[in-house]
C-alpha cells in the first residue's frame, strides 16, 4: 500500500469456526491510587453531583456507560508499599502516607470498603491486588480475611465494626504488581518472587479453594528477563494459580503508520507468553491450564511531560499525572486492541484497561467541574456493549504496511462475534493504514441470511483530533453508508486510520 486508492481486503465468517467465548472480563478496567484517578476522580465529596458516599455520581454513569466489566484496584506500582490497614476504619483516624511508587501523599480516604460500595454502584466486578513488595504471605491473608469471611474472627468482625455487614466475596485475587521491575518496590528476581507468590497463593486457598489468582508476569516484552521470568514463576507456581498476568503500553513516537502496529505488537506478545505457559505446562505433565489476564494495557505516552512525577520534598495529593489526551488515532489503536484480545479469547481470560478516570484514561474530570468523554472511549464502550455470544475465527486476506521498524503486517484487523440466541453477529474491523482506505470484501453466507442494523465508524480527515472538555462530541462514531450486506457479501469502505463496528441480524 502507499496510493491513496482504496486497497481490497476480504474475510470469510462461518460460525462453524469458533476461537471461545465473549468473557465479559475482557472489558475490565483499572484503579489506581496515582494522580486524580481516585481523589476528584471517582471520589470528590465536594462535588456537586457527588452522592451520600462522596463518589462522583457523573463518573459513576460514565463508568456504566462505558460497559466497565471488572475493576482492578489498588494498583499498580502503588500496591507494593501499600498498607491496607492504613484506609479501613474511621476516616479522621486514618494516617496519610507517602506514596513511594508516584512520589505523592496517599490521605487514605478511599480504602478497600469504599473501593466495594463504590464497585456495587458502578456495577462491576472487584479485582483485588495484595502488597508482595514490602509486605507478604500473611498481610495477604489478613485482607482476604478482611473482605471475604462474614464474620467471627478478628478482620472479618472489624469490617463489620466498619460498616459492612457481609463479606465481599472478591474471586479475583492479583499476587503483587510487576515484581520484576527494579523500579518496583520490594523488587525480586523470579525464583523469590515465585516463591512467595506460591506461598501466598497456597495460604489464600487454605481460606478459599475457589479464588481465581494471577500470579505476575513481565512488565513488558522488552524486559530482558522475558520469558525467563514466566518459566521460574510458573515453575513455582503453576498449579497453584489461574492465570498470569501481562502488561503493554504504546506510544506514538511520531510515525503514526508504526503507531498503528500496536495490535500487531500485542498478537505476537500473546502468543510469546502462551508459548512460555504451555512450555512450563508440558514439562510438568499438569492437566491444568493457565492462562493470561492482560490486566495493563492501553496507550500511554509516557516519555512526555505528563508522565513525569514530582520529586524532591514535593509530595502532592492527587497530582494531575499521567493525563494524557487522546487523539483519534489512539481511539482506532485502542479499538484495535479490543479486537486483538477479543481475537485472542481463548487464551486471554481477563483483561484490564488502564486506567478508568484521568490517568491515561477514557473518562475525564474538572475539579468540582465536568465530567467528559476522551477519544478512547468510544471504540470500547461500543465494543464492549455489543460483542456477545461466541468469537469466530476469520478467514483474513489482507493488503500489508509497514511502519518505522515494524513490516509487512496486516492493514486490516478484525474480528467477528455471534450471539445465536440473540440472531446477531458483530463485525468489528480497524484499518490500520495511515494513508490508504479499504474496501472491505466480507463472505458471510454462513451465517444464513443477514442484514445491517448497524453500521459505524471512528476516522476524522485529521487522525490527531483530540477530544477536550469544551469538545468531546465534534468528532463521534458516524453511520458508515457504504456497509451493504447482500446475496452472502458484506462490503464496506473503511477509511484511512478507522475503526468500525457493523452489527448484523442473522436469519438461519
């Protein structure tokens, strides 16, 4: 590619081929204690639409509206000098701390009972992370305790002193954060922290066999430890944990043909860490399968000023950090990840966008002000209200780009979702092309008979549009009228640097 025609590209759908379930934990998200994304962002008591708890009731709909399945909380770097005991209890007895991980104070103000009640009214699923950096096995079990037992021993009787009668029931347990970073506190190398991941892991099931837990991955594939650090891990760990986790941040560096390689990156990280996973799987004979929770990734473009802490004997509350605006580029990569998880249903079995509000986020705030809606939030709150049912495995051919230091990968990116039950299927399609349109060229006479309900897509003729609080709607999702679907074909235009969704209705 390289002209500004428009090239072809074509997919098969048959919903004979089927890669697993739509999981609803694929569209988590993340909370962490850095910057605003608690303090003036879920949480601001003195906001006008803040309700009886102090949570932004604006934030709490946009949370809803953007489809948030699970929450991982509290962190992140911060989990790892975090001391849960520090944001339970009375409010004015509560210490504030230093927060070593974003050079910050942590008032304390939100702990794990606000994070729950704020969990129910934003009707998601609660991941909980434990302190394997400066803590351990037994501060783990004290708060597995404090949140799941329903009474009678001394944490479970002090949440209830706190004001919540019933345990919380959190199945979702992640054993630290990026352990392998030496930016991480409490840092280790593979064997100590597989270690103490197994020891925590072994203790946590003693109190419930049934908890779902992630044992940590690499930071990043660039680590140098890659690879070597999931086989120690696992290898300590294996049978003891459901899944382990990975992270992935992308940046536009300035070549946005390689910025929209990011779902290319993210495939082959996928199948490098289920290649690490099965090789630990086979030389131990288990039956068990572990699988992955991508519970970091998003763009982030961390090498601006936005990203850089304070330092010094500055040590601010809720710093305004990490606040980065998103373009109409990033929501197309954003969108395209989507797919690439979706793509990957069978071995990614949660995953977390990071972060939810403010910090490298889709939602944003003004301090006792508004509440508004970046580019990102678009391609996965559309996503994740219509992908249902089974992914199916596509048939693909497709024209190649090449990017900066990345070649000849797909232009086009797609996947495809089928809700029998509903007579629906959903064609979610990104052309990662920054010049070139596509005319999309789609057999679809498996499904039966079909027809468009609807058909959308995210482009702008300047891909660097960026949402603000005084524009956020200039630039949405429009009705694409080139989607037409007949005789068994769908063909569609995709524009340069979009992302689309086309819902169809299925007659067998």
């Amino acid at each position: 590619m390289g002209t500004s025609e428009s090239a072809a590209a074509k997919i098969t759908i048959d919903p004979a081929f089927t890669v697993g379930p739509v999981r609803r934990r694929t569209f988590g998200a993340f909370v962490e204690h850095l910057g605003r994304c608690v303090y003036t962002g879920i949480f601001e008591p003195e906001h006008p639409k803040a309700d009886e708890d102090g949570f932004r009731a604006d934030v709490l709909e946009l949370t809803r509206e953007l489809g948030v399945s699970t929450v991982r909380y509290p962190g992140g770097n911060f989990v790892s000098g975090y001391r849960w005991e520090d944001g339970v209890g009375p409010v004015e007895q509560r210490p504030a701390r230093l927060d070593l991980a974003w050079h910050s104070t942590d008032p304390n103000l939100v702990g794990v009972d606000e994070f729950a009640k704020w969990s129910v009214k934003a009707g998601v699923e609660p991941m909980m992370a434990v302190n394997l950096g400066t803590r351990g096995t037994q501060e783990a079990l004290d708060l597995l305790e404090y949140c799941n037992i329903d009474g009678g021993t001394a944490f479970s009787d002090q949440r209830k002193s706190n004001g919540s009668e019933n345990g919380y029931g959190i199945k979702m347990w992640c054993l630290g954060n990026e352990m392998d970073g030496p930016w991480q506190i409490g840092h280790k190398n593979a064997l100590e922290y597989g270690r103490l991941a197994a020891d925590t892991a072994r203790g946590m099931r003693m109190i419930d066999p049934d908890l779902e837990l992630v044992v940590c991955g690499s930071s990043s594939p660039g680590m140098d430890t890659f690879g070597e650090w999931e086989r120690v891990v696992l290898t300590e760990t294996y049978e003891l944990v459901d899944l382990i986790s990975a992270h992935q941040y992308f940046e536009d560096f300035g070549d946005l043909q390689e910025h929209l390689a990011a779902g290319y990156k993210m495939e082959s990280f996928i199948a490098d860490i289920v290649s690490h996973i099965d090789h630990v799987k086979s030389v131990k004979k288990s039956a068990k399968q572990v699988n992955i929770s991508f519970d970091e990734w998003n763009v982030w473009h961390g090498s601006r000023a936005e990203s850089k802490a304070p330092g010094g004997k500055d040590w601010p509350v809720a710093p305004v950090l990490l606040e980065d605006r998103y373009t109409v580029a990033d929501a197309v990569v954003v969108g395209d990840l989507l797919i690439t998880l979706l793509r990957n249903t069978d071995r990614v079995h949660s995953a977390s966008l990071a972060q939810l509000v403010n910090v490298i986020a889709p939602i944003m705030t003004e301090p006792g002000g508004r509440a508004w809606k970046q580019t990102t939030f678009h391609p996965f709150a559309l996503t994740s209200r219509h992908a249902a049912g089974t992914v199916l495995q596509l048939a693909v051919e497709s024209p190649l780009v090449s990017g900066g230091k990345t070649a000849d990968f797909a232009a086009l990116s797609a996947v495809a979702t089928f809700d029998a039950e509903a007579g629906e299927a959903v064609v979610f399609a990104a052309n990662r092309s920054a010049t070139d349109a596509l005319t999309l060229d789609a057999a679809v006479a498996g499904l039966g008979n079909v027809r468009v309900i609807e058909a959308v897509t995210y482009a702008n003729k300047d891909p660097y549009w960026q949402a603000t609080a005084d524009d956020s709607t200039s630039v949405l999702p429009a009705d694409n009228v080139t989607v037409k679907a007949d005789g068994g074909r769908l063909t569609a235009e995709l524009p340069a640097v979009s992302w689309s969704m086309i819902r169809l209705a299925v007659e067998s």
